[in-house]
C-alpha cells in the first residue's frame, strides 16, 4: 500500500462505500471510493468496469488513485467534509439527492471527529481554505432542492436540517443549537446514513 496523504479521509470514504464488506461492487474492483472511470482513473492503472465505476488493477492503485484526487480537492480550497462529498458525489446527480450528501459528509465528519464545515486537513480550523462565503456556496447548492431549509440572517448561516447551525460572522465557527449534525461541536457528528451515492464528479 503506498504512503497516503489523506488516509484517514480515504478510510472513511471507503467503509461509507462498502469497500469493507465483501462482494461489494467498490471491493470487486479495487476502488474504494468508487470512482467513476476516466482519463484520470485510468492514469492509476483503472479501466472501465461495472456501471462505469473504475476498476482497478490491486488495492494499492485504487487508494493511490483516491488519495490523489482527494489532494486535488484539498488543493482547490475544497477541504471540509460538506464540500469534498459535494464534489465527490453531487446531490444533483442521477440517484442522489441533498440529504443524501448531507447524510455522507455527517458521515465522514464523524469518522475523522470534526464537524461537516470543520477542514480535513490538521492546522487550517474551521471553515477553512474559503472560508464562510465557500460554505455558504456549498450549503446553497445542496440546499436548493430539498426540504431542508437554509436562511441568511443578522448573525451569518441557520441550517435546519434536524438541527440548526449558525456561523459567526467574525469568527466563523459552527455553534450547534439542537440536535442533528455537528452535535457536541466539532468533535461529534450523529450520523444518519442513507442509501450510498453512486455517481462521482470527476473535475
């Protein structure tokens, strides 16, 4: 297995994939993240496989290949747990929906022990890279079709989503105000994990 930049991040987003458990189609191809195939994938070794996923030629290509795109992301400004799924599997894509990246970025925010607007990567702190604007891109985009309903308000962002968030304008740090995601502040997201996201963005 080669050196991981983002190992911790990669696991998470393996075992929400189902690499774990065997017979899984993201285990049968050696691609945890289960990424779509294309020129990229196909740089790690990947080729065409089921549904058009990527299949890999060993464990070790598969995670290289994910790590790698990961890194893209991060390197993009794009690096708390909302954002990467967004990316990673847009609600907008055929079988998603915005709960449902809701559910996966939870998901992996609780796996790494911060919250879904918290960065990955140790050091850059809350909301970080772009900061509270990006968030509220990202949190729009996702929130725009569902019933999960978002407001702008004196004091910055009100997510209610079976809970409610609010950023700070000065400080933009995430201040739980009820149950649901991001419960016990940055270390503890309640995870409600629905049916895995298929489709990936390749960008």
């Amino acid at each position: 297995m080669p050196t991981l930049l983002f190992s911790e991040l990669d696991k998470a987003i393996a075992k929400y994939e189902g690499y774990y458990t065997p017979g899984t189609l993201a285990q049968r191809q050696f691609n945890p993240g289960n990424i779509i195939n294309s020129k990229f994938a196909e740089s790690y070794g990947g080729v065409t496989g089921e549904r058009g996923f990527a299949k890999f030629p060993n464990e070790a290509a598969g995670f290289a290949a994910q790590d790698a795109l990961l890194g893209r992301y991060i390197k993009q400004g794009v690096d708390t747990p909302l954002e990467i799924i967004n990316k990673w599997t847009p609600p907008t894509a055929e079988g998603n929906s915005p709960q449902g990246t809701m559910d996966y970025a939870a998901f992996i925010a609780k796996n790494l022990g911060i919250g879904i607007l918290d960065s990955v990567v140790p050091g850059m702190g809350t909301v970080a890279s772009g900061g509270k604007q990006a968030a509220e891109a990202v949190a729009t985009e996702i929130m725009e079709s569902t019933t999960v309903r978002l407001a702008i308000v004196g004091l910055g962002l009100v997510f209610v989503a079976g809970g409610v968030f609010m950023f700070k304008s000065v400080r933009t740090e995430v201040i739980n105000a009820g149950s649901g995601y991001a419960t016990g502040g940055a270390a503890g997201v309640a995870a409600s994990v629905g049916t895995s996201l298929r489709k990936k963005a390749m960008k």
